[in-house]
C-alpha cells in the first residue's frame, strides 16, 4: 500500500454552518469535494495526534463510501487508531460519549441531521473537538480557510473494508476498531437514570410508541426501551436505519412525525409518545392527547431533575438559546439557579459545559441535553421524561399542566418558511435591523415595543463575540417576537419566527395555542413584510 498525495484545487463553498457542511450529495460526490475537507481537518486538527479518531455517521445515503474515503485519508495522515461505529453507524450524542470516553483526538460525523436523504437529498460532514462538541467558530474558520488555500490531499491506496464486521482490522498500519455503537451509550444512560423504577412503570401496562423515522436512534431505542427496560416489542416503530430514511423527512416534530401524532391524539393512544431525528440529536416527547413544545419540556426537565439519580444532587445552571421560550428562565429563577442566553448553536453550550457553569440546556428546535454529552441527546431527553413519569405516575398533560399552575405558562410558537430565496430573506432581515432604532416605544396592535435589536453575545468563558444573532422585538408586557435566518438547509434560506407571550392566569392556560397568539403572529408579518418579501401567504411548518 502506498501514500498518493493528489493535486487538487480550493472549491469556495466548502465553509462550514454551525452544524458542519451540508450539500447535496452530488456536489460530496464530485471529485476531491469531501478529500479537500477531510485533508483540511487533519491539516488543521493536531491536538491529542496520538489519541483515537471517532468516526460514524447517521446511515444516509453515501455514508458508507464517505467513510471508506476518510479511512484512507486519516491513515495516509499518520492517524493511528480509529473507532468506528459497526456498519458505520453511530448517533451524534454516542460519539460525543465516546470521544469523552476514550479523551479522543475528535470525531469526526457523518450526517446531515434531519433533513431528508438519498441519492437527490442531503449530506453533511462535522468536526467534534476533544470535548466531544461541535467545533466552535475558530476551528471550523480554520478547517474552510484551509479549503480555500489548498493543493493536495493525501490517501492510501487501499482496498475497502468490511464495515459491518466487528473487531479489529487495518487500514495500511492504522488501527480501525469497528464496535457496537450502541453499548456504551446504553450503559451510560443507565448510569444515569433509574433504570428499575422506570421497568416498573412499564410492568405496570404503561404504553408508550418511539417512532424511530428510520434514522439512526432505532438500534439504540430498542436496545434501551425494549431490551433494557422491558417495554413490549414494537414499541419502538421505524427502527431500521435506511439509507432515505423510508423516503421520510426525519424531523421530530407534528409536521414530518405526523403518523405517531395521529396516533398519540387517536382514540388507542398510549400513555407517552417519542421520536428522534436523522441522527438522534433532536426529540419530540408527547402525551395521550397532548403535545409538548420543547421549551416547555426544558422547564418541566429543570423543575423535576430532583428526581432523576444522575441530577438529583449536581446543578449547576441552566442556558437555552435566544429564541427559545423564556419558559426555563421561570424555574432557574424559582431554584436560585443562574440561567444563559446564547445563540443558536450547541458550541455555545460546550463552554458552558465545559467550564461546570451548567447542567442541563436546551433550544426550541427539538434539542435537549445536559453535560453527560457536548451534544443535544433525543434518546435522553426520552429517557429523562420517562424517568419523571415513573417517579410521579402523573400523565404527561398533569405534569405540565401543573407546572403551568405553578409557573405560568408561556405559549409559544414558531413559523419556518423554508427554501426562502435568499435575497429575499436576507432583504427582510436586513429591512428589519434598520428599524430596530426606531421601534422602542411604538405600538403595535395592542402591544408597545419595549426593545428591539440584533442580538449580541458575549461569551462569558472565552470573551468572545457573536454579533447578528437574531432579530429581537422585545413588548412591555413580556412577549416577544424573534426573526432568524436558520443554515440548516441546502436549498436558499430558512426564515424561522418565533412569537412568545406569557400567561399567569390559569384560567387562560388551555387556549389553543395559534388563537391566543393570533394577533401578534399578525404583527410579526406585517411588521417584517413576509408575504411582500418573501411571496408566502403561510408557513411551511409550524411547531
């Protein structure tokens, strides 16, 4: 076997988003595309160079051949010792275990979370640091400043190996363990929660469905819920990995999840309903008749962590990210417990985590976590609600309902307009940070605007700065309107909005949740001009 060093040239759209690379598979699937990333990440990424590298990804179509290219790669790098997840599968939230687990070089994920796979769609590749975290900004600009200056790559000219057979094998002289992906994960989440009070729930005929949407948390779901805690076979559905994700969208919300919402407000519904994502980071937790937003779970999750073994006695504080509901900031308050406000992006988090000023976090975007991982964790959020419903045998709607009688509940809800043309979206962003000056004071509707800006983060751990971060419209009485550009897709721009509005009165508490934030949906778009920028007349999905 020798080492090839190959020309090649800088393509200018290799810069990384917050959650990695994403395109579509052609353009991975031109010549040197994925070579020139992966070169730059070893050119760039030299810390622990004699630790193991982890790799895996989320099963979608062209991850198996993206792993066989990054083998030959990382051995002609000089890579040592690779940890790769049987049949090159292995959830976000379990690299992230393993990195931390085996002080890793990093990891590096194939994935490109929930958005749909195969042949046509999507493909995404990441870097994870030390911390087992996504990159944060100095490390992705370094990974695409690279791209853009270089001029080879190198690669082993080897034969592909046999992914799906566990055990030891070689890559040229570079070690590449292939293992379960799912054990040790399992055994950390058994660690952490109590696993018998939550087999004791199930031996008591509690019902529950995980829709799996063929993505990658379905080895993991089954092994957990139905081999370790004795929930009924089938109670994990779509637990197959596919390639296209069954020609699904898997995304875990009321949308693109919508047959295990059918049935959790059916007539059979069972006690509890779950679903993860692409490549399990993300969760969607129901009720019998009864949706959770993700924010609320955050607060629920913080107000019952005392009951949880791994929680019960070690929080520290709380963040979530700047649109997501200040529902959480309620309960951090209630404990004494300090509560951040960051970007959108789990690296913000990671410093956080990293310097113990927070256990738990979590975004609106379906993402869950706490400082077990440096990633959101579907699977554990899951978990955590299931240990909680075991310890107060209360429905999933008392629970929360409870919690809104103790707190107040915060409605909440979000408007995604995706695939957006991208001037277009960015015209109405930019239109909109011009008025924030002047709208302090005005009224609109029934609402006086109280602030507005672009929201500015200062890093408390590191001092660093992240300017345009979302458009703000704060109001007198509490609620709010955030705009934001969202890089989670391949195709022009997503436009999210998230319109918020607290509600003490418990009398006021079961309102649907479009009607009691009507009016302020319609001043966020009149304000913001959507249907006259943007052509829409309605959202492509609401949560």
């Amino acid at each position: 076997m020798t080492v090839e060093t190959i020309a090649t040239q800088p393509f200018q759209d290799q810069k990384p988003g917050t959650s990695g690379l994403r395109k579509k598979v052609k353009v991975f699937q031109r010549p040197h595309y994925l070579e020139n990333f992966v070169q730059a990440i070893f050119d760039t990424q030299r810390d622990r160079e004699d630790s193991p590298l982890v790799v895996g990804g989320d099963g979608r179509y062209y991850n198996r051949q993206a792993i066989q290219t990054i083998l030959r790669i990382a051995a002609a790098n000089g890579c040592t010792r690779v940890l790769l997840g049987q049949g090159g599968i292995f959830s976000t939230p379990a690299v992230s275990h393993l990195i931390r687990k085996h002080e890793a070089r990093g990891g590096i994920i194939l994935s490109a979370s929930h958005n749909p796979g195969g042949p046509e769609e999507d493909f995404g590749i990441k870097f994870n640091t030390p911390n087992g975290g996504p990159a944060p900004e100095k490390v992705t600009e370094a990974i695409y400043t690279a791209t853009l200056h270089i001029s080879r790559y190198h690669l082993l000219d080897s034969p592909d190996i046999d992914l799906d057979k566990l055990g030891a094998t070689f890559v040229g002289d570079m070690r590449v363990d292939i293992v379960d992906p799912v054990s040790d994960y399992a055994d950390l989440m058994e660690q952490l929660f109590d696993f018998d009070q939550i087999r004791a729930l199930f031996k008591s005929g509690f019902r529950m469905r995980f829709d799996a949407m063929h993505a990658v948390t379905g080895p993991y779901a089954r092994e957990i819920l139905e081999n370790r805690l004795g929930a009924p076979a089938g109670t994990v559905v779509n637990g197959i990995p596919l390639e296209d994700f069954g020609h699904g969208h898997p995304d875990p919300n009321l949308v693109y999840a919508k047959e295990l919402a059918d049935y959790l407000f059916g007539p059979d519904a069972p006690d509890f309903g779950a679903a993860s994502d692409g490549d399990g980071d993300r969760n969607m937790v129901l009720g019998r008749h009864f949706f959770v937003t993700p924010s609320d779970s955050l607060a629920v999750i913080l107000a019952n962590a005392k009951l949880v073994p791994g929680y019960r006695s070690r929080l520290t504080g709380v963040a979530r990210s700047m649109p997501t509901s200040q529902a959480v900031d309620r309960v951090a308050a209630k404990f004494g417990l300090p509560c951040y406000e960051t970007p959108t992006g789990w690296k913000f988090f990671g410093n956080l985590l990293d310097a113990d000023r927070i256990t738990l976090c979590g975004e609106e975007s379906f993402g869950t976590g706490s400082d077990h991982v440096r990633e959101k964790d579907g699977l554990w959020a899951v978990l955590f609600w299931l240990n909680v419903l075991a310890a107060r045998r209360q429905s999933v709607a008392e629970i929360v309902r409870e919690h809104w009688r103790l707190y107040g509940r915060n409605y909440y809800t979000r408007h995604d307009y995706e695939a957006v043309d991208s001037k277009a979206a960015d015209g109405l962003v930019n239109a909109l940070r011009a008025k924030t000056t002047e709208l302090p004071g005005q009224r609109l509707g029934s609402y006086t605007v109280d602030y507005a800006d672009d929201f500015r983060y200062l890093d408390p751990i590191d001092d660093s700065v992240s300017d345009k971060q979302g458009i703000r419209i704060g109001f007198k009485d509490g609620s709010r309107i955030v705009y934001r550009l969202s890089g989670t897709g391949t195709e022009g721009a997503t436009l999210r909005v998230y319109i918020e509005a607290y509600e003490p009165d418990p009398a006021r508490h079961d309102l649907d949740t479009q009607q009691a934030l009507a009016e302020l949906i319609g001043v966020a778009n009149s304000l913001a001009g959507i249907r006259e920028r943007t052509g829409r007349d309605a959202p492509t999905v609401i949560t």
